[in-house]
C-alpha cells in the first residue's frame, strides 16, 4: 500500500510545533544514549534508562519530574565498573537497554545487557530510598551465565499476576539460539530469586534471538514474543518468528512453545526486532526493522513494516499475518526497532531509526485503518537532529493522550533527548 501522507504531514515547520524535548541529555553524567522506552508512575514522573554515561560511562537510571515549563532530570543510579588486577568487571550490571517496569511497593526492574559476575547481563531491581534525600539500592536478582539459563538480555522483564520476573535472553540456552527464562520471589525466610528456563530455542524451525519484550493475554496465561532470526523463512538464519508460550496444565510442568508465523522475507516482513502489542480482539501487532514490500529501499532490504497476526478463524486452522504498513525509508520513515503503541480505537503508533525530512534522523509515526479500507501511515514527528532527537530506537509511551519517548542521538548535546508528541 502507498503511503497516505498528507502534505502537511511532510512539512517540518508545522511538525515541530508537535513536538517537545523534554530533557537534552548533556554531559554524560547525566546518562547518555537512552535506549528503553519510558514509564510513569502515579505522579506523573517518567523513568528510563541509559543505555551509557553516568560514572562510570555503564548506564543510568534516570527520573525526569514535570515542571510547569521544564522537566527536572535526576539520576537514580549510576551502574559501575570495576577492576582488579588489570581484569574490570561490572558487578552491577552495565549498558541497560530494557524499558523498566514497577511493583505496587515502587520498586523498579529491568535488565543490563552485558556485566554481571559473569559478564552476560543481569536482571536487577532498584529499590527508594527508605529515607527523604537517601538513595536507591540496586540489588541483582540474576546473574545469566551465557550458559542454559541465558545471556544477554535485551528485552527487559514483566511482572506475572502472581510476582514472577518473565523475560528473554537473546543468547545462550541449550542451542545457543536463546531463551525465555522466569524469576521467582524468594520464599520465606530467603532472599534468594530463583531462575527457571522456560523455553529454550532451537533456530531453526524454532525462532533465534529473542530480543523483545513479552506480552501476556491474562484470560490464557499465555505469552506472545518475538525472535529476530529462525523459523522457516528464506533468510540467512531464517527471517524471525512470532511464537507463543503456553503455560503447564499442572505445578511444575513443561511450558509449550508454538510458533505462530515465520516471516517469509520480501514482501513479508524480516526481524521483528521487538515486543508485541495486543488488541481487545486478540490480534497482535509489531514491527520488522527490514523487509516490507518496496524491494528497493535500504540497499534492496527493505525498509521494514507494520504488521498484524489474527487469531484462527476456526479451531486448528493458522494464525493470518497481513502487512499493513511497508515503510520507503524516505519522508515516511524506515528501519522500525521498536514496539508499537496502541489507542483505545486501535491506532498504532511507533518510531523508525532513519527517514523522514531533512536530515535520515527518523520519525515518530501513526499507522491507523483507513476511511476506504486497508491502513494508512501518518508522520506526526520527523526528527532533525539538533536540538532535537535523532535515532529514535524505543517505543513511545501513550500517556493521557500523548506519545513519550526517547532518542539515542541529538539534542543539545548530541547524546539523546527525552521528548513528547501529541498526536
């Protein structure tokens, strides 16, 4: 389908009347490079992670509190290497990637990519202070060990209804193809969260790599994800899948992996890179940074897509992938990463790394149903580098009706900006 751009849509000076920097990352002190998409609490405080900077130039969690006219950043902690003997070590995990997600005691959990005992990643809370002006305490659940239980965990972690920390590993697992693993609190009289592989991948038929974010369908129990390579597609190492976890019929059982679609390579999309969105209907919605049905764009890769994968119509027949969405990477955007956002009347929103006006600095998009049938792509933001964002890599946030978000580059100082667009 071709893009429905209006002309407004494509003019920067009326676009970047829609959009807002938030907070200009400036020093590296201060964080630089955020990654993870953002999160609010009840207050209306938005919190992220660095990807770099702080200290020790290992990554940050960061706080920006509103103001009437500017948001106050503080630095939550600071993760830190160490060295001993000429062999540095980041105890504490380091370069967190992952969106963060609470508890209702206002602890936060994520993942750092690398760092660790063992150097593949960690899964980490951080807990307020237990005093006015104290500071947050970091204490790591996990530390994966590149071995069956996982390494390098990209795509953060969520809570289950009954406190479980389920969550993926792109590498390590029995194949080396990855895993999706589960924490358990510590039972009583313990402090010690206890490490389960859920499922471990094969490659190929299986998926490869997970890196998204999980989603779970509470009615089920089930868990939808994402791998950026395996399955049956025409690829090299296969083209990503979308595949579901089904919970154990009884305590202590095996989990069910199922794949629900291959990607099958140009015009079908290629790396879902990202996490899952759901709507009422149970369809499920997400992005390939690559493939798409122009051919031509991005070296002859394509520039990715807009997807959605429907539920059987009928008890044992398959799961209908449709792309909705197949970005140029010119004024309309290219190379999604992230995951989508979805509205109350099933827009979706999303970001792409390059594209748009001006300078390939990326957009902030809408892709929604169409008056006349099929769906249609709006720009709402190009990015232009400084000061503003550029290579948006996270997936905004719909907070009371508007998008939050985060750039890797740009701004004021070229080290990333928090920003806000309504739609």
């Amino acid at each position: 389908m071709k893009p429905a751009i209006t002309i407004l849509a494509l003019l920067c000076a009326p676009l970047a009347a829609q959009d807002r920097v938030l907070y200009s990352f400036q020093s590296g002190q201060d964080g630089t490079n955020p990654y993870g998409a953002v999160i609010f609490d009840a207050a209306g405080n938005l919190y992220a992670t660095t990807e770099t900077g702080g200290i020790d130039n290992e990554g940050t969690v960061f706080e920006l509190s509103p103001a009437s006219a500017t948001w106050t950043e503080a630095q939550l902690f600071s993760f830190r290497i160490h060295c001993n003997g000429g062999i540095c070590r980041s105890g504490t995990g380091n370069l967190p990637m992952s969106k963060l997600v609470f508890d209702g005691k206002g602890n936060l959990y994520g993942t750092t990519y690398e760092g660790g005992k063992y150097g593949n990643g960690t899964v980490f809370r951080l807990s307020p202070p237990n005093v006015a002006g104290g500071g947050w305490t970091e204490t790591v659940l996990h530390n994966f060990t590149g071995g069956t239980d996982g390494a390098i965990p990209l795509g953060g972690v969520i809570r289950s209804p009954n406190g479980m920390l389920i969550g993926t590993a792109g590498g390590g697992g029995a194949s080396g193809c990855g895993v999706v693993f589960a924490l358990a609190p510590p039972a009583a009289g313990s402090t010690t969260w206890t490490e389960q592989e859920v499922h471990s991948f094969a490659c190929s038929p299986d998926g490869d790599e997970p890196q998204g974010e999980l989603i779970l369908d509470p009615s089920s129990g089930n868990f939808y994800g994402t791998t950026i390579a395996g399955g049956t597609g025409n690829c090299f190492n296969g083209c990503g899948t979308i595949y579901q976890l089904s919970p154990p019929a009884s305590s202590g059982g095996a989990w069910t992996e199922t794949v629900l679609y291959s990607f099958l390579n140009i015009p079908d999309g290629v790396g879902p890179e990202s996490g899952l969105v759901r709507d009422a209907a149970g369809n499920l919605y997400g992005t390939t940074y690559a493939g798409g049905g122009d051919a031509a764009g991005c070296f002859g890769l394509g520039c990715g897509a807009v997807f959605e994968l429907s539920p059987p119509a009928a008890a044992g027949a398959a799961w209908k992938e449709s792309i909705l969405y197949s970005f140029t990477g010119k004024n309309d955007g290219g190379i999604p990463l992230a995951a989508l956002a979805i509205d109350p009347h099933g827009n979706l929103y999303g970001t792409t790394e390059a594209g748009g006006t001006g300078c390939n600095c990326g957009v902030v998009f809408e892709v929604s149903p169409a008056s006349g049938g099929g769906w249609a792509e709006k720009v709402l933001h190009a990015f232009a580098g400084s000061p503003d964002g550029d290579s948006p890599q996270a997936a905004v946030t719909l907070h009371k009706g508007m998008l939050y978000g985060t750039t890797r580059l740009g701004g004021a100082s070229g080290l990333g900006v928090v920003f806000q667009v309504v739609p």
